[in-house]
C-alpha cells in the first residue's frame, strides 16, 4: 500500500508541475498574443496612412501630367508659329 501511495504522489507531483509549468506558458503566450494585437492594430494604421498618401500622390502625378500636358501643347504651339515665321521671311531674306 505504502509503494502505492508513494507512486500515486509521485504521480501527483509530476502532473502539478505539468499544470504549473502551463500556467506559466500562458501567461507568456497572453503576453504575445498582445504585443502582436498591438503590432496589427499599429499595421493597420500604417496601411491606411499609406492609402491616403497613395491616394494624394496620385492625385498629384495626375495634375503634373496634366500641366506637363499643357505645356508642351503651349511650346509645340508656339514652335509652329515662329516656324511659320521664319517660313514667311525667309524669301525676304534671300532677297537681300
């Protein structure tokens, strides 16, 4: 009986340092779980930031086409009428 009673607390002990052991896993796991709830909730507010910059540097990109756009529709204008020019003086030019 005393060999029995010996192995059921032997048995006992092991399987509260089992259950000790555990307890402590998960408040460290409790801790992880946290910190990377954190860390996600900090990524989402990053990715939305990155969205509206995306947003407003695309809105950018399309008004600087638009003026790059006008700009050069302006100096090809502007091309043609001094080519047109020098095309009309040109014979008076070769007179002289």
């Amino acid at each position: 009986a005393m060999i029995k009673y010996n192995e059921a607390q032997s048995i006992k002990s092991t399987y509260e340092h089992i259950v000790k052991r555990l307890k402590e896993e998960r408040v460290g796991f409790d801790n992880q779980l946290a910190a990377m709830e954190r860390t996600v909730q900090a990524k989402q507010r990053d990715y939305e930031e990155l969205l509206l910059l995306s947003g407003d540097a695309s809105h950018a990109r399309d008004v600087a086409q638009q003026n790059l756009h006008a700009v050069r529709c302006d100096y090809e204008e502007k091309r043609a009428g001094r080519e047109g020019d020098l095309r009309e003086r040109h014979p008076f030019v070769k007179i002289r």
